[in-house]
C-alpha cells in the first residue's frame, strides 16, 4: 500500500512536470491549473505514504535516506504548491516540478539500510530539528529554482539577446523579491533547525559540537547564507550575485544531505551504520 | 442618401503648431456638439478629440456643404483665426473610406503610438457626448458601435495591443522586464525632445507618476514638467539624481558622454544597488557603453531598442496584416448594411402608400354600409390587409435582394417612380429609427407593423 502510493506521487509529480514543461512552451492557464492540481493529488498520495510509514515504524521517518529524501520531496512539494498560491506566478512550475521529480526518483535509488534503531530519534526535538530544517532547505530550494531564472532573464536583458524565455519569465525584480522573500524566512528556520539540533546533542551527547561532517557542512552552509541574508540587508545586495549566492547555498545543501549522509561517516550517517 | 464623412487631423497631418493648438482645444470643456442645430446640411454628428486628433464624424445630404460647415465648426473650436491656412493639415474621407478611418482610429492602429488602449475609451466617450446631444442616429449609431465591436475584434485577434512596435514602446517593455511595475519608479528624463516626450507619454501611461526632467534650457523643461506633472532639476545637478532614479531616458545634443563608467559605479552603493535601466536615444551617444557592465545597470541605446523591434517585426506584420483584414471585413460587411438601409425607406413608401389607400377605401366601403357588424368589419379589415400584404410581398423581397448590389440605386430609383412615391411620400425621410443591433431585414419587417 505505502510503496503503490509512493508510485503513484512519483507519477503525478512527473505528469505535473510534463504538463509544466508544456506550459513553458504554451502559455495556457488551463495547462497550469491542471499541472498544479495533479502535483496536489501526488503530494496527497505522498503524504499518505510518508504518515503510513511514521505509523508503522513508530517516529518520524528520516533514518534512511531514501526515507528522508522522500520527505523533504513531500515538503518541498508542499511549500511549492502553497507559495505558488500566494505568488500567483505559474511560470514557477516549470522550474520546480523537475526538482521534486529529481528528489522523488532519486530517493528510491538510493540506499534505504536502516540506522541502528535508536531510542533518540524518538524525541519531540528531532521533529522540530529536522521539521524546521527541511521546510528551510524546501525554501532555499525554491529560491535556488527562481535565482535560476532570475539568471536566465537577466542574461537576456543584460546581452540584449532575446530567447522565447524572456517573454515567459517575470520581471526581474519580481524574481529577485521572491528569492529575497525565500531566504528571510528560510533563513531563520535553518538557524532554528541548528539550535535545536545543537542542543538536542548536547543533552544526549552531552557535547553540542561532535565534528560530526554533517555538523561541519551544515554549519559553513549556514555560514554562506548568513553571509547573503546580511549582504542582502545591510548592503542591499541584489541580483546577479545574489543569485548566484543562493544557488551557491543551495549547493552546499544538497552537498550535506547527500555527502555526509553516504560519504563520510558520524552520528548522521546511514551508511556506517554508526549512530 | 445621405453620406457618411470624417473630417479631422492627426499627428500625421497636422505640424507641431497646429497640434499645440489641438492640445489646448482637447482641454475645453466646450463641445463643439453645440452647434449642430446651426449646421444646416448636417444630419448626425460625432465628435472626437483627444490631444493628438481631432475628427469630425457625419452625414449629410450634400457633400460640399457639409464640409464647408464642419471646417468651419473645426476652425471655431481650435481657435484658428480664418487667414491661417487649414486645409492641408486635413483628410476628408467619405463613405467606405471614412468608415474604414473610424475602425482603424478605433483599433488604435492609426495611432500615434500603435496600439495603445486610451483611444477607444475616447471614441466611447465622444459617443456618449453625441447621444447626450442627440446628435447620432441610425446610421452614427450603427457605425459607433460596430467600431467598438472592430476594436474588440482586433484586440483579441491580433497582438497590436501588446506587441512592441516603437522604439519607446521597446523601452517601456524593457523597463517592465527590469522592474515589474512602473507604478513606484522615479523617471529622469535627459534632454527634452520629441523622443523624450514620447517615451514619457509611454511611462505616464504605465502608471509613473514620479518624473524628473534636466535640461540645458529651462524652459523647454518646465514647458515638459509642465505637461507630465514633472519636477525639473538644473542640468549640471543630475548625476545627483541618479541616487534616488529608476528609469533614466537620455536625449541631449551632447557630442561626448555626458554619463562615464565612473559616474555610475561610484553611485551604486548608495543606491543599495537598485536596478538602473538607462535608455540613451541621443546620437551621438550620451552615455559610456561600458555602464552596461555593472552589475544591476542595464543600458539601451537606440540601435539596441531597434533590435528589440526588428525581433518581432516579421510577427507585428503578420499582426498588422491580420488587422487590416479584420477592418476590410467589417468595412464591407457595414457597406451591405448600408445599402440595404437605403432600400429600407423605399420599402416603407411602398408600404405606406397601399396602407393609405386602403385606409381610404375601407372608410368609403363602411360609410356605405351602415349595418356591418363589428365582425364583419373585423374580416374586412383583415382581409383587405391580406391582400396587400400578399400583393406587395414580391416587390418587396425583390427590392431587399437589390439592395445588395453595387447598382442598387437604380432600382430604388425605378421602384419609386413605378409606385409613383415621389410626390408627396415623406416616407423617404422617416428611416426606422434606433435598433442598433438590429439586422436591416429586422427593421425593414418592424418598421411597419
């Protein structure tokens, strides 16, 4: 059952991207609307299958990596379909979707053994730890997708070389606001989703900091974007480089999720074996 | 029959002078409406006038006179004394070609800046005034309101509305691309010349509402500020500006660049780095192309915004192609309209005159018979009324299918001498009133009743 709603999320997800890819092409608000509403019946299915799953094994499930890639999908999905309601801008879709198809498919590649059962990942901590964090990386991942459009208009604008996206993609202060609107509050939550991991060691590890790799990168990923964020505000850094910061950001993202969860070994990994 | 005429001038025909005359006409509140009781040759009148056109709509009975009058009406409204000639500045259209005019001004495609949305909502409003003096009637009305229906046509067939087809129009696309919405933007303009004006008329219409014009000449500037509800700063102190502008459009006589690298990117900080988007139409150029490799600072000169139209110029053909079909096809679809209208009088003739008639001797047969019953009048009234009815329906079906020809008049011509409705048949005057949607065939069934 859990597996079957998994397939079938992964197949709404993709036809919502064949439709957004589509859209790209063909500015139909039909095509839109349909696209936006399969990728909700996917998230539905999604959410079933992750719930079903907390249920059977008991707590939140993100001690594999397949499972916990799976729910960042299902939280990227989520905080996309609820933005794109408040933006109104459909031509979003199209860079998103292909995302959480990435994420979807590359979550049942990967591999799915199982940490040690631990009565740790029980705490009401974890899920504010990892709840925080994942909608935080959900935004970042959204601001990376509008940094890369914000790229691709700007370099239009800029070499006065007008490909058929420019008539697509917003403006670029539209973009640029989006992006900053993602980072404000994407940026907190990470902060908060580091306390609270920091301080969830401390109290069963007794030591905050355990030069734990995912610690490292997780806190120099912190580090670039706190660096934008305070850019951003005190500067008024916009645009390009900022763009090219929050992809920059979200690399490191993606590079702690999956580097230290399969490379490198220590309290976060699932590769090891090690708690 | 009455003809249809248009009378007026544009920013085509008209020179400068004459069009600052115009300006200060179109913001009288005097409606030149007024004086159509004194125009005796003209039956209908519509008036338009915004501040780049004025156009004179009408019909009348005979040509010459018509147009003597309505130039004099047109001279007394923009205030032009009579030594000053007028009459190159003018285009008289007539009939077809006049109805052809209306549709074009109504889909903006005579406009000064193609495309643009205003015009109609001028045109609605110069119908509205003539209904208010009850200047239209059947054939004004018909012909406002298929031109509404054209300009609908051609907005939602074609993309003149939204396609770029200027220069300036370019820019304000461009500016829309940077920016989002203009409504916020502070625009500097440069230099104050018809390029500059033209481009700022754009903005205005996309909603800014903050601009700021430096000029060698203050006068120039004020005369602009004047216009566009702008501020002026002195021409030296416009790099100060810069902090606090969006949107620079530069225009001077300048022979060397009066904005350099250095200019721009020592500002860029205390702007917090705002977008800046400079469109530089001066030849030569006012402004150091190397402004355009700072980050955030986009600069157009006027071979870049050429690109920017020469991009679509194939597809605003294909558009303006599309268009002028849209407007043939309504021309002749509203020429039937017309000469099926010119057969609707001869038709209501025939039928008043049998009316009459019948009318006469009805009188005559009841005087003589006293005793009838109210019955027996009843299937006398009938069946008299029958007997025309029957009698004039060839006639009649044929005269409708004449009235699609070219050689119609001919045939309106012979039936009227044949029913012998000329002496005394006012009916050629009394055309069905109103119904404006109404099928010519409708109104020739209904007129008559």
């Amino acid at each position: 059952m859990e597996s079957l709603f998994l397939v079938i999320a992964t197949l709404c997800y993709l036809s919502a991207t064949a439709g957004y890819l589509v859209y790209l092409f063909r500015d139909r608000e039909q095509l839109h609307r349909i696209s936006w509403t399969v990728m909700l019946v996917g998230a539905l299915f999604h959410g079933a299958a992750v719930l079903m799953r907390a249920v059977s094994v008991g707590r939140l499930p993100v001690t594999t990596i397949q499972e916990a890639l799976s729910l960042f999908a299902l939280v990227f999905v989520v905080t996309y379909l609820i933005l794109q309601l408040r933006l109104q801008l459909r031509i979003l879709g199209s860079f998103v979707s292909p995302l959480a198809v990435i994420f979807m498919l590359s979550s049942s590649f990967l591999p799915s053994n199982v940490m040690p059962k631990s009565e740790f990942f029980k705490s009401g901590w974890v899920i504010i730890h990892v709840g925080s964090l994942f909608v935080a990386n959900a935004l970042f991942a959204l601001a990376f997708s509008v940094g890369i459009m914000y790229l691709l208009q700007e370099r239009h604008i800029k070499k006065k070389n007008f490909g058929f996206l420019y008539e697509r993609l917003p403006s670029l202060e539209r973009l640029d606001s989006i992006a900053h609107y993602c980072l404000m509050s994407g940026f907190p939550l990470m902060t908060a989703g580091l306390i609270t991991g920091f301080a969830y060691a401390a109290i069963v590890w007794h030591s905050p900091w355990n030069w734990d790799p995912k610690e490292i990168l997780s806190v120099v990923t912190w580090i670039i974007y706190a660096v934008l964020v305070h850019e951003r505000l005190a500067v008024g850094w916009r645009g390009r480089r900022a763009a090219w910061l929050s992809i920059l950001g979200f690399s490191a993202v993606l590079l702690t999720f999956f580097g230290a969860s399969l490379l490198l070994s220590g309290h976060h990994s699932v590769v090891s074996g090690k708690m | 029959m009455s003809k249809i005429v248009l009378l007026g001038m544009n920013h085509k025909t008209a020179p400068v002078e004459i069009r600052e005359q115009l300006a200060v006409a179109c913001r009288q509140e005097v409606n030149p409406l007024h004086m159509l009781p004194h125009l005796r040759h003209v039956e209908e009148l519509v008036f338009l006038s915004t501040c780049n056109r004025v156009e004179f709509l009408f019909t009348c009975n005979s040509l010459a006179e018509g147009i003597r009058e309505i130039k004099a009406a047109l001279r007394t409204h923009i205030g032009l004394p009579a030594s000053v000639p007028l009459d190159s500045y003018l285009y008289v259209h007539e009939d077809m070609e006049a109805v052809k005019h209306l549709f074009l001004v109504a889909s903006s495609l005579d406009s000064m800046i193609v495309g643009e949305p205003q015009i109609l909502g001028q045109l609605k409003k110069a119908y509205r005034d003539a209904i208010e003096y009850r200047a239209v009637k059947v054939i004004l009305n018909r012909l406002l309101h298929k031109s509404f229906s054209v300009a609908k046509r051609v907005r939602t067939e074609t993309c003149i509305g939204s396609c770029a087809v200027s220069v300036s129009y370019a820019a304000v696309e461009l500016a829309r691309k940077i920016f989002g919405d203009l409504r916020d933007k502070r625009v500097l303009l440069i230099g104050a010349g018809e390029m500059a004006e033209l481009a700022a008329e754009h903005f205005i219409r996309q909603g800014v509402h903050r601009m700021v014009v430096a000029n060698r000449t203050l006068e120039r500037a004020m005369e602009l500020a004047n216009r566009f509800k702008a501020e002026t700063v002195s021409f030296d102190g416009f790099l100060e500006e810069l902090k606090v502008t969006d949107i620079v459009v530069s225009s001077t006589g300048a022979q060397e660049p009066i904005i350099r690298y250095k200019d721009i990117k020592s500002r860029m900080r205390e702007r917090r780095n705002k977008p800046l988007f400079f469109i530089d139409i001066a030849v030569p150029r006012d402004i150091d192309s190397r402004v355009n490799e700072i980050d955030n600072v986009y600069l157009y000169d006027i071979d870049d915004l050429q690109g920017v139209i020469d991009l679509n110029k194939e597809e605003r053909l294909h558009q303006a192609q599309t268009a002028e079909h849209i407007i043939d096809e309504e021309t002749i679809k509203f020429r039937i309209w017309m000469n099926s209208l010119s057969a609707v009088p001869t038709i209501v003739s025939v039928r008043e005159k049998a009316e009459t008639i019948r009318r006469n001797e009805i009188r005559k047969t009841f005087a003589q018979l006293p005793n009838l019953s109210d019955r027996e009048k009843e299937a006398i009234e009938i069946l008299t009324g029958s007997i025309i009815k029957k009698f004039l329906h060839d006639p009649i079906v044929f005269l409708k299918k004449k009235a699609q020809r070219d050689a119609q008049a001919v045939y309106m011509d012979f039936a009227q001498q044949l029913f012998n409705l000329n002496n005394g048949a006012s009916g050629a005057d009394t055309a069905p009133v109103d119904s404006e949607n109404a099928d010519a065939k409708d109104q020739t069934f209904t007129a008559k009743k």
